[in-house]
C-alpha cells in the first residue's frame, strides 16, 4: 500500500519582510524618496529653463560649456560631466545595492530570488520587443530598443510621495529589487551594446586600479583620502578606454563588503552606502536631470512622440511593455513555481506596481543619449518620448493605486502598531513570550484602572440616589 500522496506546500510571494529586512528598506526607500522629490524638481526646472524663450540660451551655452584638463582626455561640456562623471556615482550606489542584495538580501535565497529576478528580466525584454515590433513595420530606427527598458526607483518612489498612497511594505521591497535588478542589467547593456573603439592600455590601466582598489579593501586599507583618489583615476582611465565611464562606479560598488562581521553593527559597504546614496540622490541624479531634461515641448516635438517609430516605440515600451513584462513574467512564475501569493495583497496590487515600474528616466535617458548620438534632433525628441511615457504611466499608477489606498493603509497601521512601546513593531513578536507577557500585565494594569474608576462612578451614583429620600419632591423636606 503507497502513501498518500501529498501537495508539495506553497510558497508565499510577496509576504511579510523580515524585521532587519523592512528596517533597511525603509532607510533607503527614504533616502530615495527625498532624492526622487528632488529629481523631479530638477526635471521640471529644466523643462521651463529650456522652453522659456528668454533662458533657453542659457540652457544651451552652460550645458554646452566645456571644462576639465584637455591632455588628460577629459575637457568635457557640463552635460557630459554629468552623464559620465556624476552617474557614475548612481552606479556607485547601485553596485553596493546589488552586493548587498546578493549577500544579504532578497537575492541571496535562489527561490526567493527568482520571481523579482524574472519579472525584472520580463520587464526589461518585453519594452524592448515593443520598441522593435513598432518599428519593425514603420522603417524606425532599431538603434534605440534598450531606451524603455529601465525603471527610475528614485522618479517611482518621488510619485509615491506626492500622490500620498500608503504603500505596503512588501511592494516597496518588490519595486526595490526590481529597479537593483534592473540597474544590474542596464549597466550590462551599456557595457555591451553602447561601447565604442577600445583604448586597450587605458582599460588595461582601470582594470590595474580595480585590483588594486580590491587589494586595499581586503587588507582593511580605511581612509575616504586613499579610496577616493584612486577611485578618480580608475574613472578617468575608464572613461579613456571607449567603456563607458559609469561601470567603474558599478564595479567599485561591487567589490565592497556587505555582510557585517560578528562584531560590526553595519558592513563597510552598508556604512559607504549611507554615507554616499544621499550625495548621489539629493545631487548627482538631479544635477544630470537638469542638464538632460531640458528639451524642446512644442506642440510639434509633442506631436512627433506620437507619431515617429522611435519615439512611439519608447511611450509603448514604458507603458505597455513595462506593465505587461513585469505582471506577466511574475503571474506565469508563480504559477509555475507554486508560490502564492500574500493573503494581505492582490494581484490588482502587483499590476499597479508593474505601472509604476514604467516611470523610466534616469538610466533611460542616458541610454537615449547613447543611442543616438550624432543626430541631436532625435535625441531631444526620444527624450520627450522617454517623459512623456514615465508621466502617463504614473498617471495610470496613480489611479491603479489611490482604488486600493484605503487597504493599503490599514496593512501599514497593522505593520506600524507598537502598543508595548518597545520600538519593534507587533506583527514581529506574536511568537515571543515575553510580548505577550507585556502586553498582559499592560492590560492588567488598564483593567485595574476600569474597575477602580467604575467603582468609583458606582459610589458618586450611590450617594446622589441616597439623598432622594430625603426630601427632593417638596421645599419643606416633606417626602415626595
């Protein structure tokens, strides 16, 4: 006779985070929230600097102005200096981001990993076929399929803030791998597909700075004097090589430790981080916005977004193919890996994130640059392609996610309480003694209060009665 035969358990998708796990993510999505309200800032200043007739001049001469040492290869215009030099510390933070991730986050657990691995996968590879099939039939170039594939964490979370939902979370931490991910694969499509003619020595010599680089951190080297010298070197010297500069920054990132010893409160990498994510929100992101953002909105261009392949191509991939890719490769992962999900959420919560997660603009807007370089009208109008698509699609995330507020505010009261005062929140103690303990004796003690203010409601009820008796019906003190 044979066993019966039982269902192999699901697993849960998009549950409760672990205490440490939703502590970090908080700082970050914090940090990244301040830095997105300011991104957002800078993108719409430089909209009206390069549209008002008056400062569109000035827009064009400070962005076109070059500075930096000629003989070192490196007399760059501003805007160049931030594409190449300022995202670079972008990449920096997004390199110690996926460490941390591999080594002690979502992505170190291979089954926990592989559903915000494939969607982010799926919503990198369904934009860009919704860029080729638009342009496929229409004669558009083919050159800028990896525009829409990238999500902005920083531009997401900045409509967040302004909208007010009160996301849960576990979405957070769901977007949060999602754009790391992202992030990762982004820097590989640069490397790859946007390298020119290779300068072998000067890569030789980054490549001899990395070692190095690496070579100090594991001797224990500390000191900002010693890293960040050489850090510049390994970035001219890759700049110099035809390899786009930023993957210094992400291979940096990379190399620092991020899982803490027995006697560190914080890793070396989690304390860089803390330290460098607020230099790379709060101004190396929004100062590139500001000189990148800048395009031209006539009704013509405008017109043109909806009507050339290219930059029709970018507004679908970011809309359609973000949504489409991120929802569907999550749902047919599920399905296949029986993972289910959270009783707290639905799948109508996933697609609205995988809405929002078509806001691309920082890495989008590099890569559109990169694509077309040479022809300086297109490259303006995939620029307005590239924000007209991230503003429809937080328009249709607003809405998508205001219908589910009111649930997702009670799930972040519920992940809020703390009526034991303790600083943990409650959902995280239900399995130790000592809460419950605690939170008996406070009840206790509430209960003790009760009754002793019943009791005495009692007696102030008693004595007023006792009186009545006595002569309240008539002015003589006769009975009533």
């Amino acid at each position: 006779m044979t066993a019966p035969r039982t269902d192999t358990p699901t697993r849960k998708f998009l549950g409760r985070l672990s205490l440490p796990e939703r502590n970090f993510v908080a700082d970050a999505l914090r940090t990244e929230t301040v830095g997105g309200v300011i991104l957002l800032l800078a993108a719409v200043a430089a909209l009206l600097w390069a549209n008002i007739p008056a400062l569109r001049g000035s827009y064009e001469s400070i962005g076109h102005f070059h500075l930096g040492p000629a003989s070192l290869g490196l007399n760059l215009s501003v805007e160049h200096w931030a594409a190449d030099g300022l995202l670079a510390v972008f990449f920096f933070v997004a390199g110690i981001e996926l460490k941390r991730e591999l080594v002690a986050g979502d992505l170190k657990d291979a089954k926990a990993a592989i559903l915000p691995v494939i969607a982010a996968l799926c919503g990198m590879a369904v934009p860009a076929v919704v860029y080729v099939l638009t342009n496929l039939g229409s004669g558009g170039s083919l050159g800028g399929w990896a525009v829409p594939i990238a999500t902005d964490i920083a531009f997401a979370l900045a409509v967040l803030a302004v909208i007010g939902t009160s996301l849960p979370s576990a979405l957070r931490a769901f977007l949060l791998t999602l754009a790391v991910v992202d992030d990762l694969f982004a820097i590989l499509v640069i490397a790859v597909f946007f390298t020119g003619h290779l300068n072998f020595a000067a890569l030789g010599g980054a490549a001899a700075g990395l070692v190095v680089f690496w070579l100090l951190l594991r001797k224990g080297v500390r000191g900002w004097y010693v890293y960040v010298p050489l850090g510049l070197v390994i970035w001219a010297l890759m700049y110099n090589s035809g390899v786009h500069a930023t993957i210094a920054g992400v291979a940096m990132g990379l190399m620092l430790r991020c899982a803490p010893h027995e006697n560190e409160k914080a890793s070396p990498g989690e304390r860089i981080e803390h330290l460098v994510r607020p230099l790379s929100a709060g101004l190396a992101v929004p100062l590139f916005a500001l000189f990148s953002a800048g395009v031209s909105l006539s009704g013509g261009a405008l017109a043109n977004v909806f009507t050339r392949p290219e930059t029709l191509g970018v507004v679908l991939g970011l809309i359609v193919g973000k949504t489409v890719g991120i929802f569907g490769g999550t749902w047919l992962t599920a399905r296949f890996t029986r993972a289910s999900l959270s009783e707290d959420l639905a799948w109508a919560d996933l697609f609205a994130v995988a809405t929002l997660a078509g806001i691309g603009f920082t890495v989008s807007l590099l890569i559109g640059e990169l694509a077309f370089t040479g022809d300086a009208a297109l490259t303006d109008e995939v620029k307005a392609s590239v924000l007209t698509g991230s503003l429809i699609a937080a328009i249709l995330a607003t809405v998508l996610l205001k219908m589910r507020n009111a649930r997702y505010r009670k799930l972040c009261e519920s992940e809020e309480r703390d009526e034991d005062l303790d600083g943990i929140p409650d959902v995280y103690e239900q399995d130790d003694p000592a809460y419950h303990l605690r939170m008996a004796e406070m009840h206790e003690r509430k209960a003790a209060e009760h009754r002793r203010l019943a009791e005495a409601k009692t007696a102030e009820g008693s004595g007023g009665l006792a009186e009545v008796p006595g002569g309240a019906g008539e002015e003589d003190g006769g009975p009533a």
